[in-house]
C-alpha cells in the first residue's frame, strides 16, 4: 500500500513540475497573434482555394492584416464581405471585377477526331506529355478531367469527354487555369455570356480535318460586330475588355459556320442533349 501512495505522490510532484515548465515556457516564449487577422478570417468565406494566391484564408487574412493584400483579392468573398473586412480594418477594398472559368474547346468525343486504340494514362497531364491523349487535335481538351477533380466547388463537368463549366458554380478561384496541361482554360469577366470555344491556331482545313467544332477563321464574327471580337491568324476571340461584351443576340446575328462562337447556355444544352441523346 505504501508502495502505491509513493508512487501517486512522485506523479503528483511530477505533474506540478511540468505544469510550471509549461506555464513559464508559454509565458515567456508564446506568438502574440494579431487579433485583425482573426477578425478576417472569421469574415472570409473559408473555402481555403487558394484562388487568391495565397497557401490558404489563414495566410491571406495575415496578407490582407499587414496591408499586403486587398481584401478583395479573394475571388470567392461576395462584395458584402470584401466590404465588411474593409470596414472592419478601415482600409480600401480595392477594385476589381467577378472571373470566371471557360474551358475554350468544343471538341467532345463526336465532333473531335478520336484515335482508335488509345490506352494510356487516364490523366490530362501525363496523356498530354505521352502520345497527347485520345484525341486527334493537340490544342483541345483531353477530356480526362483534371481541372474537374481540381476544382473545389464542383463547378466543371466532363460531358461526352469535354470539360464544361457550370458558371452558377464557378468563383474563379483559377484552380483549372493551373491543372489544365493545354492552357485552354481562361478566366473571363463573370458578365460575359458568349465565348470562342476553340483553342487551336491551325488553319480551317487542319482545324476541320480533326474537329467539326473548331473555329475556322471565317472572320465572319470580327466583321459583324469589330469592338466585340478579335482575330488572330485562323483563331478568332471575344475582346473581353469590350465595352459592350457579345450575347445571345449577337450570337444569333453572326450564326458561326462551326458552332465553334456560343454562348455558355447554349454550349452546356448542346452537349447535354448530346449525352442524352446517346443514352436512349
């Protein structure tokens, strides 16, 4: 018994010592952390993306404390939150505008040139890097979903071996941009509505020879409407800096020869009615 009553009293005196260890040692050698940085955080939407440049919201709201960053430099923050932390901090918000993702390709697995026995990596990067993927044209989206699984929010959508971006989702956190091997994925103003889907600079009779979707350099667009579009060589683009972006009305007004000039509704309805129609 006396053995067991020593032994609880060396735990006793023990347990105290390193209590008052631990106690001076955080005294005396602890991080003051800096209640701003708090108070952004608990203003940030967590989504930890990493959209704003940052390793996470943590380190941007240390970035955005320090005067570093603006608070606005978060893409998934809503201007009432951009607005509150810079309320709260007594700083500008800063200006900027709402992006977001386009996955500039209308080459799925019917209109695309598929090769027959394809049998590598199911991985956009590695099949970009060996033998380019299962597709015929080197400029389009491989189709093995990459920028979707990269994506936090689920915003993109690989339909009929296409990435789709659902734009109800997407807050241009820039996540695809950096997983896409090809470069196709742009972020775009978030008011914008019709876009080019074709990556590819080859001329119209390559372009059409490999994919019935890609744009092929008509013209037909810049010539109708030359403040909203752009053509570069054999590819043509909307000029997003435009001060009147393209819709649906002018969509319809220039009725692109390929399809390869759509607007983001019209883009997601064809390919689903396509995967629809190939289930039935």
């Amino acid at each position: 018994m006396s053995n067991l009553v020593i032994a609880a009293l060396v735990m006793g005196v023990l347990a105290l010592v390193l209590g008052t260890a631990i106690g001076i040692f955080v005294k005396f050698f602890k991080v003051k952390s800096d209640p701003r940085v708090e108070l952004v955080l608990e203003l940030l939407p967590g989504a930890n993306c990493g959209g704003c440049g940052c390793a996470g919201c943590a380190d941007f709201a240390k970035a955005v404390a320090s005067g570093r960053l603006k608070p606005n430099g978060c893409p998934v923050s809503s201007q009432e939150q951009v607005n509150a932390i810079a309320f709260a901090l007594g700083v500008d918000p800063g200006e900027g505008f709402a992006r977001r993702a386009v996955v500039c390709c209308s080459g799925d697995k019917f209109q695309t040139q598929m090769r027959k026995f394809y049998n590598g990596a199911i991985d956009c990067a590695a099949a970009s890097m060996i033998g380019g993927g299962p597709k015929g044209c080197r400029y389009g989206c491989i189709g093995m979903g990459n920028c979707a699984h990269a994506c936090p929010f689920g915003a993109i959508e690989v339909i009929n071996s296409l990435a789709v971006v659902h734009q109800e989702l997407c807050v241009g956190c820039g996540k695809c941009v950096a997983a896409c091997p090809r470069g196709i994925i742009k972020l775009v103003p978030a008011d914008s509505t019709a876009h080019v889907y074709c990556s590819s600079p080859e001329k119209g009779a390559v372009k059409r020879s490999l994919c019935h979707g890609g744009c092929i350099g008509c013209g037909k667009c810049e010539r109708a409407f030359p403040d909203s579009f752009t053509k570069t060589g054999f590819l043509a683009s909307v000029k997003y800096d435009a001060a009147k972006l393209p819709g649906a009305e002018e969509i319809q007004t220039i009725k692109c020869p390929t399809g390869a000039l759509a607007t983001e509704v019209d883009h997601y309805a064809g390919e689903k009615a396509v995967r629809e129609g190939e289930k039935k």
